[in-house]
C-alpha cells in the first residue's frame, strides 16, 4: 500500500508541476508553494499550499486547477485543497530550478 501511495503522490506532483501562477512562469510546485501533499486510507488527496501573496487576484482560479489536476491522477478518489499562508512564503522556498528560471543567482 506505502508503494501504492508514493506512486500516487509522484503522480500528484508532476500534476502540480502543471499549474502556474499567471503572471510567473515557474510551476507552483518549484516555486515552493506546495507545501505537503498527502494520500490518507480512503485515497483522498490532501494538498496544503500558499500562494505568493494573500491577496493573489487569481487564488480562485489556481485552487480550481490544482482540485482539477490533483483529482485526475488514477487512483484518486477525492481531493481537498487547504490553502494557508502560515509560513508566508518567501523566495527561499523556490526550487534550484525555479530561482535559475528567474534569474534569482
């Protein structure tokens, strides 16, 4: 069942590589705003995220799609999206990847 889960959990995250913020071109997952992503016994998804402001104009749009994505991996029954900004997020949480992309070195 672990190797079940963690096959689901790599699926859930290139999913979430997937999903960009509009207005940066770097997925969200790189950029450090996924925060967790669990499978509990049932085969529901628990994503918890942030954003890289509150008062992102967008959040709507970008929870919908990581809910769409997130529930399209085989193996998914349902999936729960918990958006916190408890930590705010910062720069220092971009991937390697994500801050080369930016020109952040």
């Amino acid at each position: 069942m672990a190797d079940n889960n963690d096959k689901r959990i790599q699926d859930i995250i290139e999913m979430l590589r997937e999903v960009y913020d509009p207005e940066i071109p770097v997925n969200i997952y790189d950029l450090g705003l996924v925060y967790s992503v669990d499978i509990d016994e049932e085969s529901k998804a628990h994503v918890v995220m942030t954003l890289t402001a509150p008062g992102c104009p967008v959040a709507d749009m970008i929870v919908q799609e990581v809910y769409a994505n997130v529930s399209s991996v085989e193996g998914v029954e349902d999936a729960f999206i918990e958006l916190t900004f408890d930590p705010p997020w910062d720069k220092s949480m971009m991937s390697e990847e994500a801050k080369l992309e930016l020109g952040f070195f």
